[in-house]
C-alpha cells in the first residue's frame, strides 16, 4: 500500500510537473493546484499504464479525492 | 520519471535552458510514452514562461488545433513533439466541437491568432453520413465541405492545413460487411480519405491517422471509457505517436524537415566488422540475421528514391569499409546511391561536421544512423543539432526505428517526382490490364525475370549450405551435405557447385538456389544435389537452372548429364522438373533413387524463354574447387 501510495504520488507529480507536492488522503483533487479535469483524464491514464489496472466506467466519471484513488489503485494491482 | 525529464529539471534547476530543452528533445525523437510527454509539457511551459528559452529554437511556429473532440493533451503533445525539430509551438486551441464555426467565422479566435499553421483534429463521428444515405452523393457532400473548410482556411490565413484522416471504428454494426458494401461505414470512411488526399491542394497535408492507430493497436486507440469519460476521440496510448506524425508533416512542410541520413556501416548495413570478418565474414543477405540487414539496405534506397540523401560515416580502413560495397554481391546500397563516403579513425563528431560542409547543409539537416550506444551518446552531446536514432538491438527493427524518426517525412513531392508517380500509375493499370486478360505465359513474361548463376565462393558458401539443409519443396536428392562436404565434392576435378539468384521487376529474391554435380566418368556429369527455394516457385527459376547446366556440361565436353530424383513426403513439387527439362527417366534398378538421363546434341533441352539467363564465363574456370584461403 505505502508503494502504491508513492507511485500513485509520482503520478501526480509528474503530470502536474510539481515534484515537491504532497497529497493527504482527504484532498479532493480539484483542490489540488492545476489538477483540473483535463489533468484527472491524464492522471488515470497515466495510473492504468503504469500499474497495469483498468478503471471501470462508473470509477471513471466518480473519483474524486486522493485517498480513494490510492485504495482503488491497490486493490486493483494486487488482485492483477 | 523519465530519466531525460529528470536531467532536464537538473539543468533547468542549474539555470541551463538550453541544455534541458536539448535532454527533452532526446525524449520527444523516441517513441512516445504519454506520461512523460505530458510531463514533459509541463516543464517545457515553466522553461519557457519567461523569454528564457530564446536563442534556443531554430524557428517558433503559431499552431492552431481545431478538434471535433478534446484536443488539450492533442496539444500538449503536439508541444512536446515539436522539441524533435528544435522548434517551440505557441498553440490556440478551439473550443470542444467547435472546428466548424471557427473556420467559418472570419471574426473567430482562431483568426486572431494568426496561425502558421492549422491542426484538424477531427475523428469519424464527424464524418456526416448516415445509414441511409446514398453513398456516393453523400461523399461527394463530404468532400466538398472538408476542401470548402480548408479553402476559407488558406483565403484568411494563408497558413499550412494539416487534416488527420478518419479512422474507421472496427466494433460497428456492419460486421464484415462494413467494408464491402455500397453504404457500408468503413467503406465510405476509407473512400473519404482516399478522396480528401486527390482533393488536398497545396498547403493542405493529411496525416495518416488510420497508420497511427495500426501501428498502436485498435485497443489502444478507440478507448471508449474514456471517450464518455472526457470525449477522448483518441486514446491516450495513441495521442503521442499522432501528435509526433502530425507535427513531422507540419516540419516537412515548413521545410524544417532533416535531409541526410548518415549511415554507420558495422553492424549497421551489415553483421559483423568488415576490417575484421571480411568479405565473407560479414553477415549480409542469406538467412534471417542477413536478410534483415539486407532489407534494411533495401529500406534506405527507398528513401533515397524519395529525395532523403544517404552518406556513410564508419571507423573503418577506408579500403576495407568500401570493399563490400564493391564486391559483395548482397549489397543493395552502391558507392553512387551516397553523397559522402567518411571512413577514419576522427570522431564521429568531426566526420559529420565535414560531412555537413562538404554537401552544404546545417548540422540539424543530419540523421546518424550507428548501432553504438557509445557514439550515439558522444553525437548527443557534441552536435545536438544532429538527429541520432536510437537503434533497437536486432537489425530486423531498423527500418521501422528510422522510418519513425522525427524529420525524414516529405511533404511535396517536385515535378520530376511528380511525374514519376504518373508513370507508375500508368505501369501499375497496364499490369492490371495484362492480369485480366493475359495467359500465365504473359504473366511470367512480364515478371522479366532473371536468373544469375554464379560459382561457390566465399562470399556465398554459407547461404548455399544453408540451402541445402533448409529447402524441402524444390529439392531433388534431399541430401544434406555441410560445408566440408560441399568441399570435398566441389575438389572433384570436374566438379560444379553453384548458387542462383533471382530477380524479376518487383524485387531482388536474392540468393535462391545451389547446385552440386560431379563427374561420374569422363564422358557424364551427374547431378548430386539440387535446391531451389519456394520463394521462387511458379517461375520456371529451376528449369533454367537445370538449362544451365546442360549447356555447361555440352561445352565442357561431355555427352550425357544424369539426374536423379529421390522421392519424399515433402518434394512432390520438383518431382517434374527434370522431365520437363527434356531429361528421360531409365530401367528402374530398384531403391529409393531414380535415374534420369539427358543425351547431350540428340534429347531436346526445354528451358523457359521468359526468364533470362547469366551464367559465369569462362566455363572452365568453374569446375574447379574452392580455394581455401
């Protein structure tokens, strides 16, 4: 779970090129600077690459803060 | 992170611009990998916020991206492809579906912008064909909207267009049908493209999406989730490659395109080190490692013919490093289809820089071709003007590695080449005619093939050798001599071992046959061993083969050449040919071998009149067997 946080931190970090950005748990991701929905579009494709999960079509539209992406991220990759 | 996005936050942390944005133009002549060119993006953004990137680009270029879909990471990626050609892109984007107004309202953003260039990035949905229409009516409407846009665009701004063609959706309705049928979706998208291309004027360029999505794969490209998601027409997997293709015509356009490949030549046109293996040694042509090589040569004639300039740049003896191009018989590259010829011990880096003064061009006209890692990196870092590919470890991915390199595409074609393309179209509908209504006797005439004996020499031992192990189907004996078998035989006085080749007007087969016959007594040669690859089949290739050597046999003096044919599950196909030769079969002795025999001056020799015949001269000098050296 803490690697998966990490990478999914990474994610973020790259997309938004803010490397020194730290996330709590409970942040929704439109109030993170310069995470709009173009960047979440981005951000899930680039979590699906790099863990090799695949979003449902109702997660698609419904993620919303960070904790959440990192749960779904890790319950994903660890049954793959 | 990718480690050229890291060491470019190292040098843009350190100050460097200019550095970092040539480590990001490393990453943006690769293959495209979204995230990091997305990162990339956001990076080149902060680079150059503040004027601190001037100096650094050869040109910035004003693009417009009208899209029928989301088009911001489209555009962000088009940014980031553009560092491949040292160029930056100040970008306006139109809002979602909004393509159409935009052209069409001379009082647009758009038109405020003032682009050099305008991106239509639109997708099939767009394509305003219903089930029911008539098709050819309806792509007739199709067509004259898509040129009207286009016009309107060119009128008021006079900016290069660029359109990425359709890609029909695979998961339709249609079913197979789809293809096929008068009003089927597919068809009629592809008919589009095919008439948006006869109908682009000058200025007006496609980009060939639908190539795009075959090369990245159907999955990768219609992603449907997140096309309800965030009407993402195109996957995201697929957004970096269309965004690299469409920038390299864009480059092309604005005659920012590269026009020098420079060629390693160890390991790079061929297998092995020439100073070292040698002539023979080399591995070109001839099994699945050679004929990649082989194609590869093939691959670099074709850009040649398209107008891209070819040169050499090796470490080598310059002797040594010519020598295959003048002997080896599996070179398709000539001394003449190169500009330059730079073989030495200088660095890398010198030999480009001469080889750039010399022909007159900057160094960012150069691509370097080289398999080693070592000196791609020494280029990077001394010429970073020059274009270096990353050359994957197989010689079988070199073609695709360099066709995808930033910088080589053309976007106009001169009127010689114009005109070139019209012949070929006239050559092509007179071959369709003859395949209409012409006899196989037509057909093969107009194959024009020729078939090349030539004796065993070092050059072509090995591919004999492996001939004669590998070749079921055309194969007389089915013995599978070696090397040192061939040898002995071949130290037979009298004693003839030799390779054909074949080419016809479509393309060089190469090295396809071989052939052992040794003396049985002073008057009959007998033929031992004889291979001809299926590559061949249906052209008559092994008659002529067998022709040959009767006539060799007649002008060596003997009367009677024997044959023998030995049946097996798999070469049913040469169970003719020495019968079709004119050869007659003998008493049966029993066993598995059967005997035929051709009287020389009294049975007739039927060799085919289509293909044309090479044989080495002077006869005598062949019976003799190979010198080991």
């Amino acid at each position: 779970m803490a690697d998966v946080r990490a990478g999914v931190t990474e994610v973020v970090r790259d997309v938004l090129d803010r490397p020194e950005l730290q996330i709590a748990d409970d942040q929704r991701a439109h109030d993170v600077e310069g995470w709009d929905s173009l960047a979440h579009v981005s951000i899930l494709f680039s979590l699906e690459d790099r863990f090799g999960v695949r979003f449902s079509d109702r997660e698609m539209g419904e993620l919303q803060d960070f904790g959440q992406l990192v749960a779904l991220v890790a319950e994903k990759h660890s049954s793959s | 992170m990718h480690p050229l996005v890291r060491s470019a936050r190292e040098h843009a942390a350190d100050g460097d611009v200019p550095a970092a944005l040539d480590a990001l133009a490393v990453l943006a002549s690769g293959s495209p990998e979204f995230t990091d060119w997305i990162a990339t993006d956001r990076l080149l953004g902060r680079l150059t916020a503040d004027g601190a990137a001037a100096g650094w680009p050869r040109r910035t270029v004003r693009v417009a991206v009208l899209s029928s879909h989301t088009g911001a990471q489209l555009t962000a990626c088009l940014r980031t492809a553009a560092l491949a050609h040292h160029v930056l892109v100040e970008t306006y984007e139109s809002g979602y579906r909004t393509y159409e107004q935009e052209v069409l309202d001379p009082g647009s953003g758009l038109y405020g912008f003032a682009p050099d260039v305008v991106v239509l990035a639109v997708d099939h949905r767009e394509v305003r064909v219903g089930d029911g229409d008539d098709a050819d009516e309806a792509l007739a409407r199709e067509t004259d909207r898509w040129t009207g846009l286009w016009q309107d665009l060119q009128e008021r701004t006079g900016a290069v267009v660029v359109q990425h063609t359709f890609v029909p959706p695979v998961d339709d309705a249609w079913g197979e049908l789809g293809a096929s049928s008068p009003t089927g979706r597919r068809r009629t998208l592809r008919r589009l493209n095919l008439a948006l291309g006869d109908h682009a004027p000058a200025g007006v360029h496609l980009v060939d999406a639908e190539a795009v999505a075959t090369t990245v794969g159907g999955a990768a490209w219609f992603d449907s989730r997140y096309w309800y998601a965030a009407k993402q027409a195109v996957g995201l997997g697929a957004v970096g490659l269309l965004a690299q293709r469409t920038v390299d015509v864009v480059a092309a356009a604005l005659g920012l395109g590269r026009k020098v490949v420079v060629l390693d030549l160890d390991n790079t046109l061929w297998g092995g080190v020439i100073g070292e293996d040698g002539l023979g040694g080399i591995v070109l042509g001839g099994g699945a490692e050679g004929e990649a090589y082989a194609d590869f040569q093939t691959f670099l004639r074709g850009l040649r013919r398209r107008g891209i300039v070819l040169a050499v740049c090796s470490k080598n003896q310059p002797a040594d490093a010519r020598l295959p191009f003048e002997r080896h018989p599996e070179m398709r590259l000539a001394l003449d289809d190169l500009v330059a010829f730079e073989a030495g011990w200088d660095t890398k880096a010198v030999m480009l820089r001469r080889i750039a003064a010399d022909i007159g061009v900057g160094l960012e006209a150069l691509v370097l071709v080289d398999d080693n890692p070592l000196e791609r990196a020494a280029v990077r870092h001394e010429l970073p003007q020059v274009g270096v590919v990353e050359l994957p470890a197989e010689p079988s991915g070199y073609a695709a590695a360099l066709a995808r390199f930033p910088g080589l595409q053309s976007a106009t074609v001169t009127a010689e080449d114009a005109r070139r393309t019209e012949q070929y179209r006239a050559r092509r509908r007179g071959r369709e005619l003859e395949r209409k209504s012409g006899s196989r006797e037509d057909f093969l005439r107009s194959l024009g093939t020729v078939a090349t004996v030539e004796p065993r020499d070092e050059t072509n031992r090995a591919r004999i050798v492996q001939l004669i192990a590998k070749t079921n189907q055309l194969n007389l004996t089915g013995r599978r001599h070696t090397d040192t078998e061939v040898d002995s035989l071949a130290r037979e006085p009298g004693a003839v071992v030799w390779a054909l080749r074949v080419r016809d007007v479509f393309d060089d087969h190469g090295l396809v046959g071989a052939l052992v016959a040794v003396p049985l007594d002073a008057s009959t040669l007998r033929l031992d061993t004889f291979v001809v690859s299926c590559r061949v089949l249906g052209r008559d290739a092994e008659r002529a083969f067998v022709g040959a050597l009767v006539e060799h046999a007649a002008a060596s003096g003997r009367s009677r050449v024997l044959g023998e044919f030995v049946p097996s599950d798999r070469n049913e196909p040469a169970a003719s040919i020495l019968a079709d030769v004119g050869f007659r079969r003998l008493q049966e002795t029993g066993g598995a071998v059967q005997r035929w025999e051709l009287v020389i001056g009294q049975d007739e020799v039927h060799v085919p009149e289509h293909v044309a015949v090479r044989r080495p001269d002077p006869a005598p000098a062949l019976t003799a067997g190979l010198t080991t050296t």
